[in-house]
C-alpha cells in the first residue's frame, strides 16, 4: 500500500478550478511533487518543491503544502488538462520514494 | 534536448532474468542521480530503484530488493537495471527518469520499455 494517499478520481467543470490532495506524514517533512500522465504517454513534472513549475508548465497549475497535505491546484481547468495525476516524495524514514496512488482527473 | 530511451523489455518465464538499459543524451549524464520506475498495465507509478550520480547510493524498493540490481556507466551515458527471478507481478511498463536535483523529483522520463512476465 501506498504512503501517499489521493482521492481515485476528481472532476472539474470547464474553466473552473479544482484542487487534488495529496496525503501522508512524510509530507510534514518533504515536499511533494506532482506528474501529469495522459493515456499512452510517460509522466510529465507539472510542480516540485514548495510550488515550481517546470519550464512549458502553464501557470494555472500551481501547488501548495500544509501539514501532512499537499495540493495541486488548476485554476481554470482546459480540456488538455483531463488526464491522470500521481504525486510523489519520500516515505517516513526518507530513504524510499513513494508514489500516490493517482487522481483521474475528468474536465466536464 | 534530453532523452532517455529505455530497451531490453519483452516476454520473459518467471524465474528467468531479463536486463534494461537506458541511454540517456541531452545533458551531462554523470552529474545527476537516476531511477527506474514501472507502471503495471492499469495501474499506478511505483518507484523500483534509484542511484546517485557516482553510483555510491542505491537504493531499491521493497518489492525488488534482491532481485534487481540497478547500475549505471557513465562512459557510456546509460542505465541499466538486471532483474533476477522474475515474477507475474513485475510484469509493466519500466521507466527511466532523470532525477532533478537529488531530490527524488523526476523532471524528465523516458518513454518506457514493457516487461511481461508469464509462462
């Protein structure tokens, strides 16, 4: 099982913003980083550290951390952004990586 | 432009060994740490190992620990990954990825080499 734990599935009416949690009690520690994977394609790095952005990243992604949670946040959702979303850090004792188990995030 | 390019995937029995490599360009390979991380088929990320830039730390999760073995040749701009004693459930998508800073953020992956394992 996974140290990281994300809502299965989320979804967004067009335009509008949507938040995707991250839960875990190696994040009162690390900070997350969160990846965007379409179907059929490798993950893409949307944000890293406290809230960085990739260059290509447009900045409706943004991200934010606040005890044991961290959150992505898409301000203005586009169709593009449908796809799933998987975070990741380092578990409790720090030497491991650890992934979420994913958030499918569906635009309406 | 950096890419990674994963091969060496297919259909191995369970039980046998199967190697993969990871030919890395577009930036200078042995100054970052690097990792494979494998995605089954409908399922999520799962991180299998990592290694730093002079392969001095490695790490490996769990479920392979003792079976895999991660390595990297920096002369030749690659990364492999020697899995023993394959089992069902190793069956996925392995991916490289380049590791940003030594901060386990993975900022750029590779496209991926499928690994079956069934009789």
């Amino acid at each position: 099982s996974s140290e990281l734990t994300q809502d299965p599935a989320v979804s967004v009416a067009l335009g509008q913003t949507v938040r995707i949690t991250c839960l875990g009690d190696s994040l009162r520690t690390y900070y997350a980083s969160w990846y965007q994977q379409k179907p059929g394609q490798a993950p893409v790095l949307v944000i890293y550290g406290r809230n960085n952005r990739p260059s290509g990243i447009p900045d409706r992604f943004s991200g934010s951390s606040s005890g044991n949670t961290a959150s992505l946040t898409i301000t203005g959702a586009q169709a593009e952004d449908e796809a799933d979303y998987y975070c990741n850090s380092r578990d409790s004792s720090g030497n491991h990586v650890v992934f979420g188990g994913g958030t499918k995030l569906t635009v309406l | 432009e950096v890419q990674l390019v994963e091969s060496g995937g297919g259909l191995v029995q369970p039980g046998r060994s199967l190697r993969l490599s990871c030919a890395a360009s577009g930036f200078t390979f042995d100054d970052y740490a690097m990792h494979w991380v494998r995605q089954a088929p409908g399922k999520g990320l799962e991180w299998v190992s990592g290694i730093s830039w002079n392969g001095g730390t490695i790490d490996y999760a769990d479920s392979v620990k003792g079976r895999f073995t991660i390595s990297r040749d920096n002369a030749k701009n690659s990364l492999y990954l020697q899995m023993n004693s394959l089992r069902a459930e190793d069956t996925a998508l392995y991916y490289c990825a380049k590791d940003k800073s030594g901060s386990y953020t993975f900022d750029y992956w590779g496209q991926g080499t499928l690994v079956t394992v069934s009789s």
